[in-house]
C-alpha cells in the first residue's frame, strides 16, 4: 500500500496544483458539465421512453440548467442570464435543425419501393445483419433512411430499397439490380 502511494502521491500533487484550481473554477465546471450532458443526451436512446420524457421535459431542462448555475455561481442573476442564453440557444438550433431536415411523407409500400422488396419484412432486414437490430439501425443512418422512418415491417420494404440502393443484398429477389 505504501508502494501504491508513493507512486500516486507526485499525480496527486500536480492535479490538486495544476488541475483542481481550473476545475474548480465556476465557469469551467459549467463548461464540463454541459459536455457531459451532451454526452448524456446523445447515449439517450437507451434510456426508457417514461424516463426519457421527464428527462427532456422544457421545465425540467431549464430549471436544472437555472439551479445548476446558481448553485456555481451563488448568484441569481448570472443563473437567470445564462438561462436565457440557453433557451434561446435551445430555440435557436432546433429552428435551423428544422430547416435542414427533408420534409416529405413516405408512401410504403408505393412508386419509391423495388418491385423485388415489397414483400421484405423486419425478419429479413435483421438476417442480413446476423439478427442485430443495432447494426441494422446504425447502417440505415449511415445511408440516408429518414430518421422517422421505424423498423417496423410496415417500413421494412421501403428500408430495404434504401439497401440494395447502397449495394446491399437483402434477399435473392430484393436485390442489387444488374
């Protein structure tokens, strides 16, 4: 033990000089803690929708955000700006996400679907990545499906033309055209 402390004592000594005063500092801690919560955020699909809903609730936001800096800060007023900053910030970026995102319905099975993926179900799309919904998920991200179109058999022919679109064999007749 003495060994392990000997060893850790120099670490300690240069965090608790170098690294604890920037840390502790008010401004910075603001700054880490909104990194970890965009990490957070962003690992947020694992989380229960019931949870999930409370969690990203306006009031809830905004009032953590406010009691957060107040309790940094021991102030109200850089509490109550800083809560302003970020709503409109918040308002701000869902405005110009908005405008970049596609606007259309999709109409399934319909004109947009290959004639060989109409009958395609959820099952065939998860036997082509070995049963893995999260493969199946990641990849549908990676070539363009629209976000709200779910994993359901409903919209499995539709994300399957996205596939062979992309040079993916989903079945011998929902295949790459040649």
């Amino acid at each position: 033990m003495d060994n392990i402390s000997k060893a850790v004592k120099p670490v300690d000594k240069f965090i608790s000089v170098n690294i604890s005063p920037v840390v502790n500092n008010s401004s910075v801690s603001v700054i880490l803690l909104a990194i970890v919560l965009l990490n957070v955020v962003f690992s947020a699909d694992k989380i229960p929708t019931s949870i999930k809903n409370i969690i990203t609730h306006p009031v809830v936001m905004y009032s953590s955000i406010l009691l957060y800096i107040y309790q940094s800060y021991g102030s109200i007023t850089p509490a109550i700006i800083s809560g302003i900053a970020v709503v409109i910030f918040y308002y701000a970026f869902n405005f110009v996400t908005s405008l970049l995102k596609e606007h259309f319905k999709i109409i399934s099975p319909g004109p947009d679907v290959y004639p060989g993926c109409v009958d395609i179900k959820v099952t065939d799309l998860l036997a082509l990545f070995d049963g893995d919904r999260g493969k199946l998920a990641t990849t549908m991200q990676t070539i363009g499906v629209p976000e709200d179109t779910y994993i359901t058999d409903e919209n499995a022919p539709i994300i399957a033309t996205y596939l062979i679109n992309f040079g993916h064999n989903v079945t011998n007749e929902c295949a790459v055209p040649r």
